[in-house]
C-alpha cells in the first residue's frame, strides 16, 4: 500500500467521525424547529441558519465533507467509502457509550461485522496496488442519472413507506451521486463538470435529511442515507470507474471487507418507529 493510499484512508476516518457527529447535532436541531418543507426552500434555509446548533452540526458536516474529498484524491472511491461505511460502526459504539444508551443486540452485531469489514480492509491492503481509473464517462453519467431517478421514485411513494424513511433514502440515494461526482471532479480536465450533479447532490441530499429528521430518530434518517451513500460507492467504484480487486486472496479479503460494512450498515440502519 502506497503512503497516498494510507493518509487517504486515514482522512476518510476522520471525515466520517466529523460527519456522523454533525448528523447527529443536525438531528437534535432540525427536530426542535417549525416543520420545514421542500415546497418552501426560502423559509426552511432561514430556519436552519437561525439556528446556531444547526450551523455547528453543518460546519462538522462540511469540515468533514474536505477532508472526503483529500481522502478520493489519494486513494480509490471504493476504498475510501469502506471505511467511511466500516467508521460508522465505531462511531455508533463510541456515541451511545458517551450518552449512556445500551446498544440494542442487532446494533452491536452491526459494530462487530463493520469492524470485522475494517480488519479485512486492511488485511487486504497489505501488498495491493490500487491503480487511479477514470472510467467511461457515458456509464458515470447515466449511473448517476438512473440513481437521481430512484431518488425520485422513492420520494413519490414517501406516503406509503414514511417521511422519515423516505427521507433517508433518496437522500442517500442523492448523497451518493454528490460522492461519485467528487471522485470524478477531482479528476480535473473537463470532468470538472461533474461539480454540478456534486452541488445537486449534496444539496438536495442535505435538504431531505432535515426534513427527514423532524418525522424520524437519527439512526433512521441518517443510518439509512449513510448505508447507501457508501454502498452505491463502493459498487460504482468497480462497476464504472475500473478500479481493480486483488487476485488470490487479498482479493477475497476485499470483497469480504466490502460485504461485511455494507451488512454493518444495514444492521445500523434499522428504521425506528416514526411519526406519521
């Protein structure tokens, strides 16, 4: 492994640490606020940036979305969402020991396989080389496109299974394309166009959790948007960007690590029970 490929991985940890902890005071802020609508943009923007938890909780998210996008210019997307999605795991033990809530038995079977995904990561590592590809950029685009499309999809049946879950998922549907498009930003070039599906992404993805978070608990909104903005990720990383698996064993231990903080991530992911 190439020292770019490890402080990468080492900034992708510190990036999901920043970013969890402002979901959650996000979580706590957006919940005490008037209801807050998409049909009026203006008027939630102002709420939210009255509110001064808000602010604290998206200055974290955006001092950790910065160190994301030094981590994707010195290693691999899959690789970098891995252990963002494996970070996940330590930061739900870490958190609920610091407010002296219990794990429930399925979170903690989370923590274990997503740390367990993280010790095959890195195992995994130990002689691979990780090749930076740029990928076809007809089959990003139309990735991306078909991802906008389920995002919106899942918002027209919100009545059917829940806001809040609703929420959670076209937001993480949405975050994903804001990640892949960073990756292939940072590519430079005329894939700097990619910076207008990264601002919609991450804008849309960010308005839904807030009004996501005033109908669900932060473990459902944010739980479900992390799991499949690093699941989507990962998959594109292979599927459209070619970047290489190991052969032989290294391999197996990378498609182990990717299965296992994608089970983990769904495992912390549960929905709770929601207000109508």
């Amino acid at each position: 492994m190439s020292i770019g490929t490890a402080l990468g991985l080492g900034l992708a940890f510190l990036s999901t640490g920043l970013i969890q902890f402002a979901y959650l005071r996000e979580h706590a802020a957006a919940a005490a606020l008037p209801a807050l609508s998409l049909r009026r943009p203006l008027h939630s923007l102002r709420l939210l940036l009255g509110d001064r938890t808000w602010l604290k909780g998206f200055s974290l998210e955006t001092g950790g979305f910065g160190l994301y996008v030094a981590a994707l210019a010195l290693a691999s997307l899959a690789l970098v969402q891995s252990v963002a999605a494996g970070g996940i795991g330590l930061l739900a033990y870490i958190s609920a020991r610091l407010s002296g809530r219990r794990l429930t038995r399925r979170e903690l079977v989370g923590v274990g396989v997503s740390i367990l995904g993280l010790l095959a990561l890195g195992l995994s590592l130990g002689g691979g080389h990780n090749p930076d590809r740029p990928g076809s950029t007809i089959e990003i685009a139309a990735w991306l496109a078909a991802t906008t499309v389920a995002a919106g999809v899942v918002l027209a049946l919100r009545h059917r299974i829940g806001v809040a879950v609703a929420s959670g998922i076209a937001g993480g549907l949405l975050f994903s394309v804001g990640d892949i498009a960073t990756k292939v930003t940072t590519q430079g070039g005329a894939r700097f166009a990619f910076v207008v599906p990264l601002i919609a992404g991450y804008t849309l993805g960010t308005a839904l959790l807030q009004v996501g978070y005033q109908r669900g608990g932060a473990l459902t909104v944010a739980g479900l948007a992390t799991l499949l903005t690093n699941a989507l990720p990962i998959a594109a990383g292979t599927v459209v960007l070619g970047e290489d698996v190991p052969a032989g064993t290294l391999g197996v231990l990378r498609v182990l690590a990717f299965a296992a903080v994608t089970i983990g991530a769904i495992l912390l992911a549960r929905p709770e029970k929601v207000r109508a």
